[in-house]
C-alpha cells in the first residue's frame, strides 16, 4: 500500500486535520473519540477519530491510506481545529509506532472496578460516621472562639450543632474554666499573672517602650532593638494574648489595652518613648492617650486602628498556621522582599505560636478586633489629639494595612512611606527604620519636658 | 385507509338532525345552569360559555365518527358535549369534582377524554390548531381511518401557529378540518380590529387549500361542511378551511364587564339563535310535542347531572408523579442493601 | 398622598409616562377600547389615541416588535395578558433583545417594557395561572421587577419605562385590587432595591410579588411564637439586591426564600444559591424553600390550594429553619 500523499519518508507523518468537519463556527473541538490506535492500518476516507463541535459529533476521516502513527490529541482533549489529532505513517509497511501508553485504545484501567458492581452507588460512600454535623456560622463562631466542636452537643435537626449551642458551650466554659479547661484543653486556661516584660540595653536615660503586632511577640524587635538598645533602656512588652503574657478573652480593643495599662503602670518608670508596631501601635497611641505625661514620643509602624480595611485572610493564615509550612506563605505576605523570611525566621515565629492555645486565644482576639476583614476599633481621634512628637512609618507594599490609612493623620505627625516595604518595616527596612526613629527620640528630647498634663485628660477612648 | 362513502345527501337524517337538537338543548341549558351557579358563587374562576355557538361544536361533532379527533379552544362546552361526553361527569369538572372527566384537575376550559376522541380544550389561543394537525400526521403515518378536526376562534385565526399549521398540513396533505368558529369578537375585540380581511375562509387559498364559509348557527350546515371536509381528510386530499359565523350571546366569560357589543347587534343575532331555527325545521316535520318533549328531557338531564354533580366530593390531593424533580426517593441512602 | 388600588397605581405611572414622553406608546391585547382586561391601561385610548393600540392574537411577533421599535426611537410597553403567555415572547427576549444590547453595544438602546401578570389562587387553571419568573430572570440584559404595593407599582412601571433597557415587570392578579398610600409626587423607584418589610433578628423571609403577603402574615403568626421575622421584598428580580440579603442573614443566620414559580430550577433556587454563594458562613441552618409545587397547577380549590405556597407552608419552613 501506497501513500502518495504523505510527505518525505523523513517526515513523521501525515497530519489528521479535523479541517472542515468542524463547521464554519468553530474554532476549537474536543476529541470524544479515537477509531484506531497507533499501528493500525488506516485507508483514505476510512473514520478514523470522532470529535465534538457546537453541534454534534463529528467523525474525521484518515487524509491518507497509511498506518496509524501518534495519537496527538487524546480523547477529552479540546484542540484548535488547525492542530492535527494525529499523524499517519508513510505506509502499512512502515514500521508501527511505539503506542503511546496512555493511548485511548488501551484506556487506563479504572481505579476500582468495584464502581461497575450493579446497584452500587459510586458517589456517595460517605465514610464519615464521626465527622461532626455544625452549620457553617456555628464553625466560624466556634473557630473564632478558639472551640474544638468536639466537645459541643448540637440540638439541631440530626444533632446538628447550630449556633446556640456554640454560645452555650462558651457560656457553659466562663461558667466553669474547669470544666472548660477539660473540654477544650485549647483555651483560656491561664490564671491572672502580669504581662512579660523583657528589659535590655543600658541603665540611663529615657527608656524605650516597644509594643510588637499581632500575632507576634517581642522577639520581633530584634533587628532594631540592638541599636536602640546600645543608646537607652529598651522595655519590651510582650502584649496580652501574645508570646509569654496572660492568654485571655478581651470583648473589645478597650478590653485590651487595659492590661497593658496596668502593665505600664506597675513598670513604675518615668516617661518614655513608645514604638509600636501594627496592633502594638494602636495601642501606643491608647497608651500615650491615658497616661498623657508619660509618653514623650511615638514612633508607630503600620499602626492599626487608623482605617477600615484589613486583610482578613493573612490574619486568619496567621491564625490557623499549626507548623513551619503553614505558616510560612502567610509571613511571606508580610514582606516584598521574600529572603527576609529565612527557614530560620519561620520556625523561630512558629516557635513563639506553637501552642495551639495561643493561635486560639489570638483567633478570639482576631474576631473581636478584626471581625470580617474590617478592624472594629478606630483610633484615629487619638493620633489627632496626640501632641508629643510622632511619626508614621509604613510600607508602601503592606498588603495587610494599606498605607493610604495614613492620610487621616494630622499634620503635626511625620509620615515616612517606605517604598518596596510590606507590613514589618522593622525587618524590611532596618536601618531607615532605626534613624527615624533615633531621630524622633533626639527631636523629642530636645524638646522643653513633657506638656502640661491638665489639658489632656481625655475620656477613655471606647472602640 | 378504508375509503370511506361521500356524505350522502340526505344527511343529516332527521334521527340525526333529533339528536343534534338534543344536544344543542343540553349544552343551553349547562350554560344558563353554570350562569345561575356563578351568580350565586358556586362557580370558581372565570367560565367561557357559547351561547348562540351551539350550532357549531355540536353540529361538526355529529359528522365525525366515533374514532375521530377533535381539539377545541376555552369555548368547549358544546364540543363536549357533542362528542359524547356525559354531561354530568362535564359539570362535575366544571366544578373541580372528583368525579370529573379529569378529576378537577382541568376546570371547563381543559376537559379532555381520550376514550371519546375529545382531545382536550385548549386555554392557549390558537393552540388547539396546531394539536389537531400533529393528530393528523399521527393518524398519516398511522394509515389510520380517522380525521382530526381543529376547532378555534377568530382570534385564535390571527396567530402565527394557525398560519404554520395550515401550511404544513396542505403540504402533507394531513387528514385535518379545520373550523374557525368565527363569533365575532377575539375577548373584547372586535374582529375588524384583529384581521385585515372580513372573511378568513379566503386564507384558504393561499394555502392551496377548500375554503368556505357558512352559517354557523345552521347545525346542519355546520353538520353538511364538517361531513364533506373529513370525507375529504378521510380520502387524503388534505385539509379544508371551514368559516362557520356565529355569535356570542354572552360575552367572552362570566368576568366579562362587557359594554363592547352593541345590543343592536346582539338583537339581530337573536333573532337567529341556532335552537329556535332548528326547532323550526323539526317542528315542521315532527310536531311541536314530540320536539318540545325532546327539549324538556334533555333540560332536565342537564339539571339532574348538575345536582348530581354539585353533590360529589371534592379531590383529594396527590401529587403528579411524572413532575418529580428527584430520580428515587428524597433521601439518600446511606445502607448498602 | 392618596389611597390608590395596585392596578390604579400602575395606570397613574403609564398615565404620567404617556403625557412626559410622547414616544412612549401601549399595545397589546385588550388594552385600548376595554382597558385592559385587569383595567390597568383603563382611560389611556380616550386620552392618548393610537398611541395605545389593540392588537391582534399575536405575542411572539408583539414581542419582536417592541424590542426592534425600542430599537428605532419609540418606548413600547407590551401587555401580555398571562404570564402563562411568556414562553411566547421568549424568542424575542432570549434571541433578539439579550443579543442585540450586547453585541451592538450603545449603537441602539432598548428601552421597552413588557408587562405582564401571574400568580395562581383563583381557580384560573393551568394555563392562566403560573407565574414563571425564572424565564424571565434568567435572560441576561433584561431587568425583571415585581412590585408589592401600589407605591411601588408606581415608582417600578415609572422606573421601568424610563430605563434605557429591556425591562418586564411581573404584575400579580390578585394585587390589582389591593389598596395603599401613594405618595402624590412618587417617582420613578430604584431598580435593584430591595424593600425592608418588616424588621426582625431571628430569620429572614425573603420573598417577591404577592408572597411578600404571605410572608408578612407569616412573621405575624410567627411572632406569636415569639419569633421575629425579618420580610424583605426584593422588589427586584433581576439584578438582585445582594446587600439587601447577605446584610439580614448576618444579622438573622436564617432564610426561607419564597417565590409562587415552580422550586425545581426556579427563582427561589436561584435565591438559595445565592445565599449558599454570599453568606455560608452567615448560614445557622439551610435555606428553606417555598416555592409552587413542581407540578401543573390544578383547577380544583383543594388542588389548587396544595400546590401553591401558603401562610402555613412559610411558618413551618421558618420553624424548621429555626429547629
Ligand atoms: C396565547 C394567548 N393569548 C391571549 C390569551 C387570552 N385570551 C383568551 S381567549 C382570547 C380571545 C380569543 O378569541 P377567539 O379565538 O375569537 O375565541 P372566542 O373567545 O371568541 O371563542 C384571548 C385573547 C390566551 N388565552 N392565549
Ligand atoms: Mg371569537
């Protein structure tokens, strides 16, 4: 057998073009069907494919009499009607391609045959006896509370756990923290003790107050803490439900800043400069808010509290991260530049977080303070009655608080937007973050003693 | 097909011509029954009577056989009737009793019974023509001795299925009549305010197809075309246009405000009301007594059948199988057998 | 401010329209020299001519001619007697007006309205009583709307006529004769505005056209249980006031939708998944659904009355939902 219309013997084959079967409207088909497989003889005319256009089935003749060569579009395939489907060979006595293994003449066994079985629904092989039935609100309330459904009796249809029982599983634990405590071992088991504090640097001057973000803890100062700490006192708090202080349920960011108040006040110290991060700088600027003469500077990084929005889903990847892996794509949210976040960097941050009490007291937090991707507290009226000297530091890139949040700022308070930066200025960003800092320190204490303390008593700031 | 015999000029017989005047009387006397029944609120829904029409649907009824089919519009009552349904099984589903025709489910404009070829009323205008001409493509594909006979209004004649119907079925040659029941009016419209001609049976030749018009309110006119046209349908050359005229005594339904048809018309029409003219002509050949006892038995059939009817229980509710939106039981299965 | 019926309310808007625009025209059947079958277009012949014509039998070219005159300078208003009619019109709407607006962009514009009425209850039969909204609603370019009350009957036809697009409102049989407050100056009603009907916190009954009724009666009876129910009219079909439904099902976790269409691939399916897409997480319980019977509907009252959704039918899906 002959075939005068395949090209050279060097070439691979006559193409098998699906050309005008496919109808004047289509641009693409899917192959539903191959008739041959590689190897077999195939005659002019003969059909040797069937493929889909909008219409209908559609067969596809072989162009040429030759032997089947490589299949090229297998069947489920959706190709351009220019591509060819396949190759014929020079002739029948060519040799015969090797068969592609996955050639749709030899389908792939199927997974398991125990599908073919009569009267046997494949589908629906739930084999979940134990997975618990909650309404999807009742599982985002119990997961924000930090409560494993576990524990919980749903009274719904078919025990369905609802929303009700959720409250009355919280309700049950405040009740009794024991009983709580035994249910679900992962929540606010702590006794009342104070927040930890972390004291470096030298013994004079004024001291530096620093007060990290959210979901983390004081090691995150590390990078500018050194230098801070070779010129002043530097005290690092660790902020509650965060690292080694007290993991609590707070009801609202007032809720929150009480503790640290407290903190603050027990520290016994003179005034100080304040540097909070995210979360932490919010609560600077409460802090500088109710204790007016203590606070001789501000210096806050991508503070929290200033605007609307907040990425929502890098506050619950936080949250949720139970290992090294999981947490490390959220940190790499953090930064633009993603060798600042090193193996080591993760596991150290995962290190501060690994107990699962942690990531639940913050999820509870994260609730409260951060419900639907929206932050619940504003503190913007602060930072406008706010008269020490203060800055703004904030990444142009942060994706979880937009820069633009800044703009409400008064216009006695600095902003410095740090290009090619996301939400850790402090470790993006270091040395620019150190001067302005050191800077505003030098600023303020140049300044004539703190400002009189009686025209700033304000009422307490309520989110 | 079994050739059957042209209509032999002397039908109807007077048998006959008794029996359709039996009939035109059952059907008055529903409708004025169904008129006092609405007045006093034990109707439900608008009802669509043909008063003045009776001619019509009983008189192209008679010329069918048995085995004939026939689709009629949300005016049947005389085509029902006609075609041998029992009246008080028609009343009862008028009244959406069990015991109607079809259960209550279809209320007077629907009532369908296959077993006497009454192949349904049909609400949709215009629908009823293009189901007696796909009863006819059966009935061709079939070789079957039957004919379908399409009644609609003259409304229903300014659709765009009329026209496709009639094309098709003079191309096929189908076995189907179709009689336009013209009574004037489409619901309040007057018919020069519908059509662009005055007569419809005109249209028939544009289809290549008989037309001619006759008065409706003749039932042996009415008796007389159907017969010629089905003996046509029957011999396979195809469909035939009947234009019966007749009138609407009593509006388009019982909801009807009315105030659109003048009294002066609706008195000229009276004057030619079908079951007087028929009496007439029976009179002439049977006496009054015989034809008045005829009247009188089949009035009292009707007001029998009523009571009967007004009598029986409604429905019990059961759902309809075949709508089933879910393949096998609602819940899942959750036991291998 | 005057105490109008819903059918009154509906002519006052063509009234206004008609007198505003003068290539605002009415056809269909019925609806010049008698009025309109429900008297909606009652008084617009005597007042406006053959700017308001009765047409013959014929809605399947109507429809095609009003889209391809609203393409040619006029704003036609159709009148389709039933809802039952639509699958008439369905051609033009699915082949002509949806395809058009897109595919010509703003070369033409298409600003007509079909009217057209529904609902089921008073024993009209299976092809006079259906009230197929998600025909409709499921034509992409087209907006449906579905006003309640006779305020809303105006401000919607109002709304409707002057929209630049393809709109079909879906009237109800059994609103033409109710009654309320229409404001003297009411205007034109935002399209894609839902309605809140009555306030409540533990579910949300969302519902269209007259099932706003049943639903309001609905929260009455449940609040004797000391239950509050939230009714919204969503007044709009298509496009849908989304806020309107994730906003009270944050705040209730609870839905039964309600819609007198078939349920099976219907409106309130529709209303379901959305919910399903926009608030699972908001969602204490699946969405109940109250929807017509998949099923013809039937002449007989104790027929008819099985079939469609009831008072009843909506208390016990709200119980359930609440279980
Ligand atoms: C497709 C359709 N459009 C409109 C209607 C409303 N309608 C019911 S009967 C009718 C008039 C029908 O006139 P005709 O065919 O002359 O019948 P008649 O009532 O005179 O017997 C109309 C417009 C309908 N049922 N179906
Ligand atoms: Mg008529």
């Amino acid at each position: 057998m002959t075939a005068p219309d395949s090209p050279n013997a060097a070439s691979p084959g006559t193409p098998i073009l699906v050309g005008a079967a496919s109808g004047e409207y289509m641009d693409r088909v899917v192959v539903i069907e191959w008739r041959v497989a590689p190897g077999d003889a195939v005659e002019h005319g003969q059909v040797v494919a069937v493929v889909e256009t909008a219409k209908a089935a559609t067969e596809v003749e072989a162009p040429c009499d030759g032997v089947m060569g490589e299949i090229l579009a297998l069947v489920g395939d959706e190709v351009a009607v220019t591509q060819p489907l396949g190759l014929i060979a020079g002739g029948a006595d060519a040799p015969a391609p090797t068969p592609e293994p996955n050639t749709p003449a030899d389908p792939a066994p199927r997974e398991a045959d125990d599908d073919a079985r009569p009267g046997h629904d494949p589908v629906v092989r739930a084999n979940d006896e134990d997975r618990i039935i909650a309404s999807p609100a009742a599982r985002r309330r119990a997961a924000a509370m930090g409560l494993g459904l576990e524990g919980i009796v749903g009274t719904g249809p078919g025990g369905r756990i609802k929303l009700r029982d959720v409250s009355a599983a919280v309700r049950a634990m405040a009740a009794s923290p024991l009983d709580a405590d035994a249910q679900a071992p992962s929540c606010f088991p702590d006794t009342p003790f104070p927040l930890r504090v972390t004291r470096t640097g030298i013994e004079t001057g004024t001291p530096v107050l620093m007060l990290h973000g959210f979901a983390g803890d004081s090691s995150v100062w590390h990078p500018i803490e050194r230098d801070l700490a070779a010129h002043h006192p530097v005290i690092r708090l660790d902020l509650p439900c965060h690292g080694r202080s007290p993991h609590d349920r707070y009801a609202s960011f007032h809720d929150f800043v009480r503790p640290v108040l407290e903190a603050f006040d027990s520290l016994n110290e003179g005034p100080v400069h304040v540097i909070g991060h995210s979360l932490g700088g919010a609560v600077a600027l409460a802090l500088a808010d109710q204790r007016p003469g203590m606070v001789r500077s501000l210096g806050l990084l991508a503070p929290a509290g200033l605007g609307v929005e907040v990425d929502s889903h890098i506050l619950d990847g936080l949250c949720r991260a139970a290992s090294p892996d999981s947490l490390a794509p959220w940190l790499l949210r953090l930064v633009v530049d993603p060798s600042h976040i090193t193996d080591g960097y993760v596991r150290a941050a995962m290190a501060t977080r690994a107990a699962p009490h942690i990531r639940a007291c913050q999820a509870a937090l994260a609730a409260r303070l951060f419900p639907n991707g929206t932050q619940a507290f504003n503190v913007t009226p602060l930072l406008r009655r706010v008269v020490v000297p203060t800055r703004l530091i904030w990444g142009r890139a942060d994706e979880v608080l937009p820069w633009q949040q800044a703009l409400g700022a008064p216009g006695h308070v600095a902003l410095h937007l740090l290009p090619a930066v996301g939400h850790l200025p402090h470790l993006e960003a270091s040395a620019i973050v150190t001067s302005v800092l050191r800077d505003l320190i030098a600023t303020a204490e140049a300044c004539p003693g703190p400002p009189d303390t009686d025209v700033l008593t304000h009422e307490v700031h309520v989110a | 097909m079994t050739a059957a015999p042209a209509t032999p000029q002397n039908r109807p017989s007077l048998d006959e011509h008794v029996d359709m005047h039996r009939l035109m009387v059952v059907t008055r006397t529903l409708e004025e029954q169904l008129g006092v029944l609405h007045k006093a609120g034990r109707t439900r829904g608008p009802i669509h009577r043909c008063d003045g029409q009776e001619a019509v649907g009983v008189g192209a009824t008679a010329a069918l056989d048995p085995q004939d089919y026939v689709t009629t519009t949300h005016r049947g009552h005389a085509i029902y009737i006609g075609k041998g349904l029992d009246p008080r099984r028609v009343v009862a589903e008028i009244l959406g009793r069990e015991t109607g025709y079809n259960g209550g489910r279809a209320g007077h404009m629907l009532v369908g019974s296959a077993a006497h070829g009454m192949m349904g009323g049909n609400a949709i205008v215009g629908a009823s023509i293009p189901a007696a001409t796909g009863m006819a493509l059966s009935i061709q594909m079939l070789r079957q001795d039957r004919v379908a006979l399409a009644v609609f209004g003259d409304g229903a004649a300014q659709t765009g299925i009329c026209h496709e119907s009639m094309n098709i079925a003079a191309l096929w040659r189908l076995p189907v009549v179709f009689l336009l029941e013209h009574n004037e009016y489409g619901l309040t419209a007057h018919h020069s305010a519908q059509s662009s001609v005055p007569d419809l049976h005109v249209r028939a030749a544009a289809y290549g197809m008989p037309g001619e018009q006759i008065d409706g309110n003749d039932v042996v006119a009415v008796f007389q075309a159907v017969a010629r046209a089905a003996g046509r349908a029957r011999r396979g050359e195809g469909p035939t246009l009947i234009e019966a005229r007749t009138y609407r005594m009593e509006g388009f339904s019982t909801s009807d405000k009315g105030g659109y048809q003048a009294s002066e018309e609706r008195k000229r029409w009276a004057a030619r009301d079908p079951i007087v003219r028929s009496r007439t002509t029976l009179v002439d050949a049977l006496g009054t007594a015989r034809v008045e006892d005829v009247e009188q038995s089949a009035a009292e059939a009707v007001i029998a059948a009523v009571a009967a009817a007004e009598a029986d229980p409604y429905p019990r509710f059961v759902p309809h199988a075949a709508s089933a939106t879910h393949a096998g039981p609602a819940d899942r299965v959750t036991e291998d057998a | 401010m005057a105490m109008m019926r819903y059918a009154e309310a509906l002519n006052a808007a063509l009234h206004e329209a008609m007198t505003d625009d003068p290539t605002v025209f009415v056809f269909g059947e019925d609806v010049a020299t008698y009025g309109g079958v429900f008297q909606v277009t009652r008084g617009l012949w005597e007042a406006f001519g053959d700017r308001v014509r009765d047409t013959p039998i014929s809605e399947q070219s109507l429809t095609a001619m009003a889209v391809s005159a609203a393409m040619t300078g006029t704003r036609p208003i159709l009148e389709i007697m039933y809802a039952d009619f639509m699958p008439l019109t369905l051609d033009a709407l699915v082949n002509q007006a949806s395809v058009y607006g897109y595919l010509w962009g703003d070369q033409v514009t298409m600003p007509f309205v079909v009217r057209t009425q529904g609902g089921a209850g008073l024993g009209t039969g299976a092809q006079h009583a259906k009230s197929l909204d998600a025909f409709i609603a499921h034509i992409p370019g087209l907006k449906v709307v579905a006003p309640v009350t006779p305020a809303d009957a105006k401000g919607l036809m109002l709304a409707a006529i002057r929209d630049p697009g393809p709109v079909v409102v879906l009237e109800h049989k059994r609103l033409y004769n109710t009654r309320g407050e229409v404001a003297d100056e009411q205007g034109p009603t935002e399209i894609g505005r839902a309605r809140l009907a009555r306030s409540g916190t533990d579910i949300s009954l969302i519902a269209t056209s007259r099932m706003v009724l049943e639903a309001e009666a609905a929260a009455e009876q449940l609040a004797g249980s000391g239950i509050s129910a939230e009714v919204i009219d969503l007044r709009t079909l298509r496009p849908l006031d989304l806020g309107a439904i994730t906003q009270s099902l944050a705040k209730t976790h609870h839905a039964v939708v309600i819609n007198e269409d078939w349920g099976f691939c219907g409106y309130a399916a529709e209303l379901s998944a959305t919910i399903m897409d926009h608030a699972f997480d908001d969602l204490d319980a699946p969405v109940e659904r109250v929807a017509t019977r998949d099923m013809p509907i039937p002449f007989s009252e104790p027929l008819e009355s099985a079939v469609i959704p009831t008072v009843d039918r909506i208390v016990e899906a709200a119980l359930k939902a609440l279980a």
